[in-house]
C-alpha cells in the first residue's frame, strides 16, 4: 500500500498538503535518472551552470506570494516577513561569484615536462535532506554549489515543508535545469536509509535532530559515503559589562523568538554579567511583552504558531520542569491570549534556572529564553561549553581583543561579535559536539560537493 506522507498546518490543525511517498523501486529509478543526466550537466560551461541556477533562484522570486502564503499554512510562519528570499537571493549570489576561483585547479607545476594539478570534480549525486524550520534557506545551501559544482542533485523535504521541494524543482526547471538533474522526490525514511545504503549518492547533506543524524550515519556505515550533518544547537550569548545594553537586548530576543524560536542558531541561553543583569532582564521582558501571537495571515503578527503541536509540547514540558524546579517565569499568560495550549504557544523568559534544566541543557527550538547571571569570562566561558551542541555563540562587548580572547576557547562553529543567528555565506557555516560535522557555504562549501582528482603528466619529446 502505498503511505501518503501529510502535513498538517498549524494554523488551524488541517491537512494542508499529502503527497504518496515514492516506493523503493521509484526511487530507485529516479536516482538512476539523476546518474545518467549528471555527466552531461558536468560538461557544459561552468558560466552556464551558474546562469541556470540564478535563473532557477529568479524564478523562485516570480513565485514570492505563493511561497510566503504556503510557508504560513506549512509551519506558521508570519507572512508579514516575506519567506525567506533576502537570504536566499545573498547566498545564490556569493557562491555564483566565487564558483570560479573555488573550483579552479591547484597548479603544482606546469612547464614544458611536467603537469601536475589537482582538480575538483563533482561527486555525481548530491542528496539534500531538508528542514521545514528555513525550508529554502537551508535547502539552497547545499543545492546551490551542487549544481554549479556539476552535481545533480535529489531533494527530500520535511514532510512539514512538502510543498517547498516542489516549489524549488518548479524554479529550477523553469529556469533551464533540466529535470532529471534536480528533483524534488517524497520518501519515507525507510526508503530514504535504503538509497543511502545502496550507495546511492556521491554525498548526503542533513540538517535536523540528532537521532535524525545517527540514522544517516547508521544507513551510510560501510559505503564511504560523505556526509555533511548539521544536527541542532543550544546556542549561547554572553553579554560582557561593556555591552550596548539596548542593541544587545534587540538582536539577542529577536535571535531567541523570531521564527517562534524554530531556528538552527537561535538564541536559546543568555549569561548576562552581573552588573548587568537586571538592566538585561527587564528590556528582555519588555521587548517580548511587545510580541503579538497570532494567525500568521494577520499584518499585526509578529509570532506565529510553531510549526506542529508535538513541538510546542516539547517546550510546555521544558519550561513547566524549570519552575518545579526553581525558575522564576517572567512573561505572564495574560499578554498572550491566543495560547492555545496546542501550536500557539505563547513566548517565556526564565530566571533563576541552572544547568540541571532541561531548558538550559537540551534543545528547546522554540520561544523560550533562560538567563543567567555570571561574575566574568571563566564563569561565562565554563557554561557557555557546558553544552553537548556547538554551532554559534554571540559575545557582546566593545572590546575585539577580549572577544578574540573568549571566543578561541569556546566550543563551537561560529563565534558571533555584537550580532546573532546570521549566516553569513563568505564563511564556513560549520559546528562541532553534537552539532554534526561537515559544513557549507564559502569556499568549503564548494569543496563538500566535490572531490580532489590529481593529475601528474610527464610530457614525452621525440
């Protein structure tokens, strides 16, 4: 029988979109198709390439309206923020503009005996397992550099997300990529662990849980397949005495709330120096006071509901175990009235919380925000690597060289400086721990969908 994969919108608890998962041997044709178009894909032009995929990308921009009222019915986010296209439009731009010299051979020597180079060459399939948190965003991070590599490249979404694979093949195809070297297929994660298995792809990327990521190791064990997997974060700020007060309270509770709090480097824990610390707390209170949850097709909503009912339970559960325990909660239900007790989960700022927490120690991925007090740097730097994730941490200081200083011993992939939950594509979007391994964008990016061939010609004269 064949499953039909769902998803249920937050807005109102319906089934939005269904789609039939592909069964195994579907699947595998498709892969097939994929293998078969990517030689010839390999061969054009790098600048061809790159212009197909920026024309896909201007495509996807034609589809602005559809796309943000879709990714309001799919995962609730408010429409009055426009989708996710500012980001994606950057990141297309900057990988097209670097393609050249990322890909352009080593050159050891070359001389009227000798050749000897190094090559990067695709690695033949690329398969893309995507999020529905920034199902675009995330998406293109990947696919982008895949195929202006020369890869093609499968895509699987989140079934929370269906329609986003679909949107992105309708771009792509419509700007001139052809079909069998970008799709968009649905699986279930049987088929999904069954393709990998089968050495189905040059490389897989992932993005969600952690279990999510043991389960693509687990199917790749023994192909040598690479892997790029970017498995969650609690991410931390750290706010000095030297600190903006006012811009860091700004940019920190828009990194711990926007998006609901559904974002890979959200803001998830804040350690506020001593002196301080109430000056923090009290702006923090007052900046998510001003929050408006609600239906996301309203302008005046500014927090939407979280993309699914189980995730918002997650975080009931969390912030109810920190106040058993001690926490002191500061945003009262009353300035939320549109808590539902289901999708629509009113925003929390916790006090008084501790490590023994599960809101300060496991992934919350949702509008919630502890904060701590800390006397300096070691006490600030013990608890910020105090956390089984490393993917960003956010300093706040006017002092480079303290910030050099603390952010060279902090566990993680990205260290922030008076900004927060950015990606930043000339960079290495990478993390460490239980973050995953592998990473994208800038240069690297590049590198992860490729591999290095060497070349060494002797040159032979009559």
């Amino acid at each position: 029988m064949t499953r039909m994969i769902q998803c249920v919108s937050p807005v109102d608890g319906r089934v939005y979109a269904e789609r039939p998962a592909l069964g195994r041997d579907e699947a595998m044709a498709a892969v097939a198709r994929a293998k078969a178009a990517q030689p010839a894909w390999a061969a054009r032009p790098l600048d061809e390439r790159i212009a197909l995929v920026k024309a896909g990308v201007a495509a996807l921009n034609g589809m602005k309206d559809r796309v943000v009222e879709e990714l309001a019915w799919q995962m609730g986010r408010p429409t009055r923020y426009g989708g996710e296209f500012g980001g994606v439009n950057e990141r297309t731009e900057y990988m097209a503009k670097i393609a050249a010299e990322a890909l352009a051979p080593m050159i050891a020597e070359e001389s009227d005996r000798f050749e000897r180079r190094i090559e990067r060459q695709p690695v033949g399939v690329v398969f893309v397992v995507a999020p529905w948190n920034y199902p675009y965003l995330t998406a293109v991070n990947t696919i982008v550099p895949a195929l202006i590599a020369g890869n093609a490249v499968v895509l699987k979404h989140a079934s929370q997300t269906l329609l986003a694979g679909e949107r992105l093949a309708e771009a792509f195809h419509a700007g001139g990529v052809p079909a069998d070297v970008f799709q968009n297929v649905v699986l279930d994660h049987a088929t999904t662990e069954a393709l990998i298995a089968a050495r189905s792809f040059g490389f897989v990327n992932f993005t969600g849980s952690v279990a999510g990521g043991q389960a693509i190791e687990r199917a790749a064990a023994g192909t040598f397949t690479a892997t790029g997997l970017e498995l969650g974060g609690k991410d931390p700020g750290y706010v000095m005495e030297d600190a903006d007060l006012d811009w860091a309270v700004d940019v920190l509770m828009d990194g711990a709330m926007y998006n609901a709090g559904q974002c890979c480097c959200g803001i998830e824990r804040i350690y506020v120096h001593q002196s301080l610390f109430d000056d923090f707390v009290g702006k923090a209170v007052a900046w998510v006071n001003a929050l408006k949850l609600g239906n996301p097709f309203e302008p005046e909503t500014s927090l939407g509901p979280m993309a699914n009912v189980r995730f918002a339970r997650t975080v009931r559960e969390q912030v109810a175990e920190a106040v058993a325990a001690g926490a002191k909660p500061l945003i009262e239900r009353q300035n939320f009235p549109a808590d539902d007790g289901g999708a629509y989960l009113m925003p929390q700022i916790l006090v008084n919380v501790d490590h023994s927490m599960r809101v300060m120690s496991e992934e919350s991925f949702g509008p919630v925000v502890g904060i701590m007090p800390v006397k300096g740097d070691d006490e600030a730097l013990r608890l910020m690597n105090d956390s089984p994730y490393g993917l960003t941490a956010s300093l706040w200081t006017q002092d480079p060289d303290r910030a050099w200083s603390v952010a060279r011993r902090i566990e993680t992939g990205t260290v922030f400086m008076n900004r927060a939950d950015y990606l930043d594509p000339a960079i290495c979007w990478t993390g460490c721990k239980d973050t995953g391994r592998g990473g994208s964008l800038s240069a690297l990016g590049f590198h992860a969908v490729t591999r290095p061939r060497s070349y060494h010609f002797r040159k032979v004269k009559a």
